[in-house]
C-alpha cells in the first residue's frame, strides 16, 4: 500500500510537510491532461496500490523492491504504443502479480484517472516566470469533468475501458484512447521524458544520451525523412534518365523519317485534295438534299399546325354551342313544378266535380222516384176515394172485386217482364265490369314495362354522366372518384420527385371486377364496408412518403392514407381452398402494394362470396383454414346484406351500395364510349315514349270502360226502383181488394173517403216539395256539367301543354345528339391532324438527325460548304461528282502503283509523330523540373534541419548553462554530430581559483556519483526545451546526490517545468526524497510506496 506522507516527524528527526487539506483543493490546480491518480490491482508485485498525482512535480519514493518502478510502467501499459518500451519491464505474465504457490492473479488492472477541466487555480512555478500553455478539455460533453482509463491484462490479450467520472462506459476501442492522447499531447513513446530504470543507467553513455535527444526532439524522424526524400530523388532522376530520355529521342527520329517522307510525296497533294474536294461535295449536296427535304416537311408542319388550331378553335365554338344545346335540354327535360301542381290541380278539381256530380245523380234519382212514388199514392188515393164513393152509391160489391182482380193480374205481367229485363240489364252490366276489369288489366301491364325502361334510362343517364365527367378530364379513371381526387393527382405528378416511391391512389383505380362476376356478386363487393373504404384511399411505401403526401394535398381534401411496407405476399398459401369463392378472386388488381393492402387492411382473400345466409354459415362452421368470414344477400330485404364471422355464430347486416365504384366495365374513356352511352340513352328514350303512348291510351280506355259500368250501374238503379213501384203496386191493389167488404156500411163509407180525402191533401204537399227538391237537383247537375266541361278543357290545355313540352325535349334531344355528332367528328379529325403532325414531328426529328449526321460527315472533309462547280444543277450535282471521284481516284491508284504511298496518310502520320514528340518532351521537361524542385526541397530542407538543430542545442546549452549555475558550478555540452555523441565537459565549481578557460576544469569520470546524479539531472532537465509534453517521467533520478544537492535538483526541476512551452506535471521516483519545504505547498507531492509484503500482512 502508498498513501501521501503526513505531517508525523520521519524517522531522523526532520519534520514531513504537512498533509494537504482535501482533494477538491488538491485538484483545482490540474489543467487538462494531467493525471491525478494511477491505480495498480494485482499488478506487478502490488495487490492494490494507489497514488494521487500533484499538478507539480511528485516525488515517488520507496525502498528497493517495494514496487516503485510499477507506476512507470503502469502507465507506460496505458499509454505507450511502443511494443519494446512496453516489452522492458517483462511479459504479461511478468505483470501480474503472483498469489501463493507461484500462481498468477487471473487479471491485472491498471486504473488511470485524467483531468477533464480547466484549473480552477493557476499554480505558479517560478516568480514572475513565462507560464507555458494549456490543452483544451476533450469532449466534455460526453466524458465530464475526469476521464478514466482502465486497462486490464489478461494471459493471451489485453482489455480497455474509457469511462467517466460514474463509471459509464464510453468506448472500448484503442482508437479513441490514441485521440485522447493525440489531444493532449502525450509522447510516452518518448525516451527523452519517459525514462525507466534501463534508460536511466544510460544516461551516462554518450551515445545514449545523443540517441535520447535526437529521437526525443524529432530529429531523428526528420534525418529518416530527409534519407527517404534524397532516395526518391534519386530514383526519379535515374528514370529520367533511362527512360524518358530514351523515349524522347526515339519519337524525335520517327518524326524526322515521317517528314522525309512527306517531302518525297507532295507532288500528289493536289490529286487528294480534289478527291478530298469533291467527296465533300458529295456529302455537302447530300446535306443540301436533307435541308430541302427539312423545309419542305417544315412547311407540312406548319400547314398541320394551322389545321389544328383552326380544328382546335372549331371544338372549342362547337362544344360551347353543344354546352349550350345541353343546358337547352337541361331546362326541356327539367320538370316544371307549377305545371304539375295545376294538372294535379285540375284533376283533383274534376274528381271532385265527378264525386259532387255523382251525389247530384243519385240525389236526383232519389227524387225522381220520391215524385213518382208521391203521384202513384195521390193516382191510388184519388182512384181510391172514387171507389169509395161509387161503392157508397151500390151496394153490390162482387163487380168491384172483379176489377180489382183483373188490375192484380195486370200488375203481376208488368212485374214479370219488369224482372225479365232487370236480367238482361244485369247481364250487360256484368258483360262491362269484365271489359272495364280487362282494360285495367292491360292498363296495369303496360305500367310495368314502362317502370323498368325509366329504371334502365335513369342508369343509362347516370353511366353517360359518369362517363362524360371521366372525358372531360381526358379519360382519367381518377375522375370517377370525384374532381378532388383529379386534382389531388395533379399535384402528386408535379411532386414525384420528393417521394421514394410513387403512392398508389384512389386505391379503385387499380382494381377492376373479372368477366364473369355476377350481379350479386358485383353488388355484395361493392357493399363490402372493409373493402368500401379503402377504395378512395392511398397507399404510400413510408412514412416519409406518408408525411410528404399530406403536406402537399389540398386542406379540404383529408382521405386516408395507408402505410404498407413492400412484402410479397404468397396470395395462395394465406387463402382458402379453391371451392371457396373468394372477394379477392373476384378481383383483377394491378399492383402488388394494392393487393398487400387489401389483404392487411380488408382482409378480401379469407371473405368468401356466398349465395345465402345459410350457405354462409354452413362454410364457416366446416372450418376451413384461412376463412374468417363470408357475405351473402339478406334473406327478406334487398336493400341489406349479411356478413357472418367467428364460424358462422355471428351475423352483421348492412346497407347495399347501389351504385358502387367497382365495374366490370372500362376504366379508360373515350370519346366513342361517351358516344355509345349517349346513344343509349337516346334510345332509352325513343323506346319509352311508345310506352308512355300506350299507357296513356290504356289508362283513357279504362275510364271510357269505367264510366260506361258507372253509367250502367245508375240505369240498374233505375230498373230497380220501377220494379218495386210495380210491387208496391200490385201489393196496393192486392189490399184494396182485400179492403173491400162486401157490404159496407154508408157511415163507415163517408169515413173511409175521408181519410182518403186527408192522405190526398198530405200526398199533394209532399209532392210539391218533392217536386222542388227535384228542380234545384237538376239545376246543380247542370252547373257541375258545365264545370266539369271546365275542368276538362283546361285539363286538355295543361295536357297540351305537357305534350309540347315533350315535342321540345325531343327536339332538344335530337339537336342535342346531332351537335354532339358534329363535335365528336371534329374531335376525331382534330385527334387525326394531332396524329400527323406528331408524325410529322418524328419524320423533322429524323430528317434533322440525318442532317446532323450529313453536316459532321460532310464538315469532317470540309469545314466550310463546297458548292457545285459553274454549270452543275442540283438534279446532276450526284453523278457528277462521282464521276470526278472516279477520275482522281484512278490517277491516285496509278501514282501507288509507283510504289508511293497516300500523302495524307504519311502527313496523317507525321503530326501524330509531331504531337507525340512534342508531348514526350513536354511529360521530360515536366519530369525533370518536378525532379529538380525536388531536389531543392530536400537541400532546403537539410538546411533547416542544420539550422533547428544548431539552434537546439545552442538552446539546450544555454539553459544547463544556467542550471550549472544554481549550484555554483559550470560545465559544457559537447554534441558530436559525426559520432552522434552528446557529453558534459570541462566541469569546474566557481570556488575554483583558476580564472583561465580550462583552469580547474574537471574530467567527468572524476566526479563523485552525486555530483555525477546532478550533472545528469540537470542535462535531463535541459533537454526537456526540447519536447512539447504534459507529463514528464524518470525513475532513479537522484541516485547517490546528497540532501542539498537533491534540494538544488528539485528547485532545478520545479524551474525547468515553470519554464516549459507547455504546462506539464513530473513523475519523479527515487528510493529517497528530501522535503523541499516545511510548510505545504502545492507543486511538491511526496508518495512513499510501502512493502506490498507488509501491507498485504496488515490486511
């Protein structure tokens, strides 16, 4: 174990400096990069062995064999990267510490701690000394305020930790280890700082000290720099010269033979300069043909252009007037509400006219038979009264009763034939309540018919909208979904280039229903609510996509959006078996992201297709792998379809969608489909008016057969009511003469005839009022006749009115359809004139192509255009000049035949011999004036080098110089550059009384060992001028100094650090220590390492 030494008195009476105060003091001195504490666990000899390091100089001390020296190379195992610095102290094994019986310690740990903040003091050195400058604090952020550095030996390999202060691990790789020490500046790979024991017994070795110097200040690493730079010199001057050179020369006499050459074949020049004329003739009138041929094609392009946009402006009046013929027929077929509120009007107005009129008739009736059953009681009481008087004035009454059965008599045939053509009445009767049922019958029929066509011209109508509405926004199947979503892909085109991958929507666009699907089926797909509503959403490949596609779309467009991350999906493995008709089997989709998206978010591929809800359930209760649920039609309502899931123990129901998205039909129109389904809908039309014609015709029937039935059946009432006054009748006639007794009395007689005479006068009263009553009823019946008549002619006028309107929806309609015609044919021939001129485009691009072709063939035989010769037309210009061509090129074979080569080949070849020449030299020159400025750079690099070094050691002399001198002594530095020797020379004390130069001068080697220790010292001490670093290192610094000259070497020490370039702390480690100051001060910390024997003891 070490620890601080106290304040207790040492074993020879002096007194320690006291002990610090606290470690926060003991620290706020340190600046960044200095160490404040090495910790040892089972390392070298030391079983836990901690030292705090000051921000000065620490004195370590220690017996022999107490593990001193560990400290050192405890930190070198940390730091240095040397492997011989580290391989000097021994072996892994040798470093970690043995337990019992020989055996190692499984691990050794070395812990380093590193000040990671600025000092909260400044410590000064020396009075009014230079202070030296500090490292910056690495990454705070990430280390804090200490950086700790553990590394741990194992037998074969070696582990790293870099942490902070709360031990959290940042890194484990040597790399970020090397950027720490790179930061701070740490050199302990640097012998001239860091000195172990081995270097230390080399301090007296000239050579070694030289070796110290030269590779501790850097200058051994710029001589292997200079060596390296003075060899490549030499290699580039030797290829220079061998082969560049060579090279040169041997291009320079190839191009004196070619030109030799040249010479000897001028005199054919001309010969190849007119063939070379003439070939660009050729390909000059080539060029001219293309150009004719071009503006020629030009003029075609413009007369096309002229015809499309006279066709253009042509469309455009003629779908204005075609807007204006459609909104024409708009108001036609527009329906007039205040018409049908009067005709509705009219007719209620005449049924109740009719209903009044029928209650007048049967009022009427009604008195009519109260008048005649009134004058038939008066002509019965008065006949009556008669009798009685005439039955006074006889007394025989047989006569009377003989009248009287001859009046029953008579009575009783009237009631027969009455009751006979009753019969016959109610047989006609019948006969018209059979033609007025049929007439309804066939009214009823027709109404059918003509309900299905209105149902077929309403779809026919909605399609051509719907397929209008997709034209005029150029055949986009978007434009189904509504303008919104037209819109909505507009601005995703214009913005593809901000998306990873292009999304994907409305998602029906990309879905269509196979041929073959019924139209059950096609109505339970497109009520599927899953399925519903993902038909106008998007798909997009991620959240990116996502984010960009709803910053850019509208803010009253909201639709949703699904994220589908791209997978392939085996469609066939996740679904059920085949006998099961799935909704995605029903279903041809385009794109693979589309089909994920349905099987994820609508599940289509495990939702079976089911004929009825029994068929439903049945399925799912068999089991099936992957069926989760199926749709089928509702057993009593059309408007509803079931959905059953979990096996077939639930069931849903919802509404059918009507008019869904899905189609079997094209999802692309055409003008033409536009076309087809206008003319559909014309039909539809043409084919509903016979209908309506028919029906209208029937329904006129029907009330002609039904007035004649009401009619019949007033008449029957009639015949009814003349039949009871002929039974009242002979009733009356039975008991008049069963009245008549067969001898009246005279009394009784006057009696009765009075009675009689009463009843009369009541019968004529009643008669009178009857009789009024029947006069105000027929004059009613004449004004409801004469308002009926009314309400029919004004019934007739709005029904007129109706039928006009009609006629001018159908004139509309067929203007209407005519314009239309006219406005496709002008859209056909414009599509036609925007084909040729597209054509027509392609064939300039081509001519164009051809002509840029001829240009460069024709411009690399000529730069400028050669014109026909004087008398050559275009039409010739060909032959021509293949005949002249013909003829040079026969001179030319005959001047080769003279075994003389092409002089455009030798010229050819000459200025490739000339420019290879002239680049050869050039690449020479080049070369040799890099090597030359390479060579200059090297001696002036050799000079600086002389020069740094001279100046070191003038540096490094002067400042031992001034060390000699605090110990009342001078010496000098010898520094053989030959025979890199570094020596201390002519050493003297001031006592000497020798004034001359070499006057008392002693030979080192004659020194005693302390002043030889202090002499060593203060070179050291020197030496460190040198060097730029933040800790500086030396084990057996004192050895054999006595106590004053140990206490001049510390104050030597604490100078030299005060006078550094650069702030830096000093490891000091010797077996003894003299206290440089009895009071505590902060650039002095004294360690004293114990025996690990001992301390492991007190354990």
């Amino acid at each position: 174990m070490s620890r601080p030494r106290d304040d207790d008195a040492s074993d020879d009476g002096q007194q320690r400096p006291r002990k610090r105060q606290n470690t926060q003091d003991f620290f706020r001195y340190h600046h960044p990069g200095f160490i404040r504490s090495v910790e040892c666990i089972n390392f070298m000899c030391h079983e836990n062995l901690k030292i705090d390091v000051g921000p000065g100089i620490t004195f370590v001390s220690g017996q022999n064999g107490h593990g001193k020296s560990a400290i050192l190379n405890a930190l070198i195992q940390v730091f240095s990267t040397d492997r011989k610095m580290k391989g000097e102290r021994g072996t892994g094994a040798a470093l970690r510490r043995n337990i019992e019986d020989n055996k190692k310690a499984k691990s050794a740990k070395i812990i380093v701690k590193i000040n990671n903040k600025e000092a909260d003091e400044d410590l000064d050195f020396t009075d009014g000394g230079v202070k030296g400058y500090t490292m910056s604090p690495f990454e705070p952020e990430t280390y804090g305020d200490i950086i700790i550095i553990e590394r741990e030996i194992f037998e074969k390999s070696r582990k790293l930790k870099i942490m902070t202060k709360k031990k959290e691990l940042i890194s484990e790789k040597t790399e970020v280890l090397l950027q720490i020490m790179k930061h701070f500046s740490y050199q302990f790979d640097n012998r001239l700082v860091i000195q172990t024991q081995e270097n230390a017994k080399k301090r007296g070795d000239p050579k070694s000290l030289f070796d110290f110097f030269y590779n501790g200040s850097g200058f051994e690493s710029i001589e292997n720099d200079l060596a390296a730079m003075k060899r490549e010199v030499g290699q580039q001057h030797e290829c220079l010269e061998s082969s560049l050179l060579q090279t040169t020369l041997a291009k320079k006499e190839r191009r004196d033979e070619l030109k030799a050459e040249c010479e000897l074949t001028a005199h054919t020049k001309e010969l190849y300069d007119n063939l070379q004329r003439y070939k660009a003739m050729y390909q000059w009138l080539d060029y001219s043909t293309f150009q004719l041929a071009l503006n020629n094609a030009l003029s075609v392009k413009m007369k096309l252009e002229d015809k499309c946009k006279q066709l253009k402006e042509v469309g455009a009046k003629r779908r204005a007037q075609l807007e204006e013929h459609k909104l024409a027929l708009e108001q036609c077929e527009k329906e007039d509400p205040e018409l049908d509120a009067q005709i509705a009007e009219a007719n209620r107005k005449k049924t109740l006219l009719k209903n009044e009129k029928d209650d007048i008739n049967r009022q009427l009736r009604s008195s009519e038979r109260d008048v005649e059953d009134l004058e038939d009681q008066i002509r019965l009481l008065n006949h009556a009264i008669a009798k009685l008087r005439a039955e006074r004035d006889q007394s025989n009454s047989n006569a009377e009763h003989k009248r009287l059965d001859a009046k029953i008599k008579a009575c009783e045939e009237k009631v027969t034939t009455a009751e006979t053509q009753i019969r016959a009445f109610k047989l006609k009767l019948e006969e018209k309540r059979n033609i007025w049922r049929d007439a309804r019958s066939k009214s009823q029929d027709a109404s059918s018919p003509r309900t299905q066509k209105e149902a077929q011209l309403r779809d026919a109508r909605d399609e051509a909208s719907r397929l209008e509405a997709m034209s005029r926004d150029k055949g986009n199947p978007i434009a189904g979904f509504g303008h919104q979503f037209v819109e909505a892909d507009r601005i995703i085109q214009t913005n593809m280039g901000r998306f990873r991958q292009p999304p994907l929507g409305p998602i029906g666009q990309y879905i269509k229903v196979k041929p073959g699907t019924s139209q059950q089926e096609l109505t339970l797909i497109n009520s599927h609510q899953p399925l519903t509503r993902l038909l106008r959403s998007y798909v997009v490949a991620t959240p990116e996509d996502e984010r960009t596609l709803r910053s850019i779309l509208p803010r009253n467009h909201n639709p949703t959006i699904y994220y589908v991350k791209p997978d392939n999906y085996d469609v066939d493995r996740i679904s059920p078996s085949s006998q099961f008709k799935t909704i995605l089997r029903c279903l041809d989709v385009s794109e693979a992201r589309v089909i994920q998206a349905l099987v994820e978010w609508a599940a289509v591929h495990s939702t079976a297709i089911a004929g009825s809800t029994e068929e439903a359930v049945r399925a799912l209760k068999q089991g099936s792998q992957n069926l989760e649920s199926a749709i089928a039609p509702h057993k009593t309502s059309d408007r509803f379809i079931v959905t059953a899931t979990q096996r077939g123990s639930q069931l849903s129901s919802s509404g059918v969608v009507q008019s869904g998205l899905l189609r079997v039909g094209k999802a692309i129109v055409t003008a033409e489909d536009v076309s087809e389904a206008k003319k559909r809908v014309a039909v539809c039309e043409r084919e509903l008016q016979p209908l309506k014609e028919e029906l209208r015709r029937l329904e006129q029937e029907e009330q002609m057969a039904l007035r004649e039935f009401r009619s019949l059946e007033d008449k029957e009432s009639v015949f009814e009511q003349k039949l009871q006054s002929l039974r009242r009748e002979h009733a009356l006639a039975v008991a008049e003469r069963d009245s008549i007794p067969d001898a009246p009395s005279t009394d009784e007689t006057d009696q009765a005839i009075e009675t009689k005479t009463q009843e009369l006068d009541n019968s004529k009263q009643q008669l009178s009022e009857a009789r009024e009553a029947l006069e105000a009823a027929k004059v009613r019946s004449r004004e409801i006749a004469n308002s009926e008549m009314e309400a029919e002619v004004e019934l007739d006028k709005l029904n007129a009115k109706v039928h006009e309107k009609f006629l001018a929806t159908e004139e509309a309609n067929l203007r209407y359809t005519a314009h239309q015609d006219v406005v496709t044919s002008t859209l056909q021939k414009f599509e036609l004139a925007k084909k040729k001129l597209a054509e027509k485009e392609v064939e300039l691009v081509d001519i164009q192509a051809n002509m840029e072709t001829q240009l460069a063939a024709a411009q690399a035989l000529s730069e400028e255009h050669v014109p026909l010769d004087e008398g050559v037309d275009l039409e010739n210009g060909f032959d021509y000049c293949t005949k002249r061509t013909g003829e040079l090129q026969a001179k030319i074979d005959a001047a080769k035949k003279r075994n003389l080569r092409d002089y455009r080949i030798v010229y050819a070849e000459f200025q490739e011999a000339e420019e290879a020449y002239r680049l050869a030299k050039e690449e020479f020159e080049a070369q040799k004036k890099d090597v030359r400025a390479l060579g200059e750079t090297e001696a002036d690099r050799v000079l600086a080098k002389g020069q740094a070094l001279s100046l070191g050691i003038m540096q490094t002399s002067a400042y031992f110089s001034n060390i000699m001198k605090s110990r009342a002594a001078s010496a000098d530095i010898v520094f053989d550059l030959k025979t890199r020797k570094l020596e201390v020379k002519n050493y003297k004390l001031a006592s000497t009384s020798d004034t001359s130069s070499k006057g008392g001068a002693r030979d080192v080697a004659t020194t005693s060992g302390g002043e030889h220790s202090f002499l060593q010292s203060a070179l050291m001490a020197a030496l460190w001028q040198m060097v730029d670093a933040p800790i500086i290192c030396l084990d057996e610094y004192e050895v054999f100094m006595d106590d004053t000259t140990r206490v001049t070497a510390q104050k030597n020490l604490i100078n030299t650090l005060g006078g550094l370039k650069q702030r830096a702390q000093a490891i000091l480690i010797s077996p003894t220590v003299v206290k440089n100051s009895a009071v505590d001060d902060a650039r002095f910390t004294y360690v004293e390492v114990r025996d690990p024997s001992f301390a492991s003891r007190n354990r």
